[in-house]
C-alpha cells in the first residue's frame, strides 16, 4: 500500500484519508495479505491539532485492521517531530520506520515482509 500526503492538510480531508487508509487496510488484511504501507510525506506540512488527532486515531484504528508495517520518507524534521510525537500516542512508532528517500523505505518493507513470511 502507498500513500503520498502534500502540504497543509485540513481536518476534513484528514478525516476522509483515514476512512480511506483504514478501510485499505481492513481489506487487504481480511485477505489475508500482509499489511505493509510506504507513506511519501516529503512535501506534508505540520498539520493542525484536530487533524493530528485524526491521524493518531487513524494509526490506531489501522494497527487494528492488520497494518504491520509502516515505512516514512519525510522531508522537514519539524514535520518528522509532529508525526514522531503522533505515532507515540498511536503506539505505532513499534512498526514504525522512518527513512531519507524511498529506495530505503521500500527495502526495509520487503524485507520486513520476508521476516514476517518467516515467522
């Protein structure tokens, strides 16, 4: 699963992407693949209090569904601090990953993908 979110996101549309994001994820898990996701958020802004929280209960509404592994590539560290300080309260900073460009990302998600096929 890929997700690329850019700029300053509003609650609504933050709102609408976790609906979306987690109902991905529910039915990717239902059949029975693992979930794994690359969000490119190299061009996301900090976001506003209400749709930080949106995302917080999004993140914990797809550990829920069967998300696994989530690799980051981000672009500003201010950002990076805000979406550390929501994976924290989400609790998915344990299957969390954050990388400086995407060949990185992509290679640790297959390979934490052969690690789970293994387990």
């Amino acid at each position: 699963m890929e997700v690329t979110l850019e700029g300053s996101i509003r609650a609504e549309e933050m709102q609408q992407f976790v609906e979306q994001a987690v109902s991905a994820v529910k039915s990717l898990a239902e059949g029975g693949r693992i979930v794994r996701a690359l969000a490119d958020l190299r061009h996301l802004k900090t976001t506003s209090p209400e749709a930080a929280e949106l995302l917080r209960q999004g993140q914990e509404a797809a550990m829920r569904a069967g998300m696994r592994r989530i690799a980051e590539v981000v672009g500003s560290e201010l950002t990076a601090l805000q979406l550390n300080r929501i994976a924290r309260g989400s609790g998915m900073d344990r299957i969390l990953r954050r990388f400086p460009g995407e060949p990185e990302a992509r290679s640790w998600l297959l390979a934490a993908d052969d690690a789970l096929d293994a387990a």
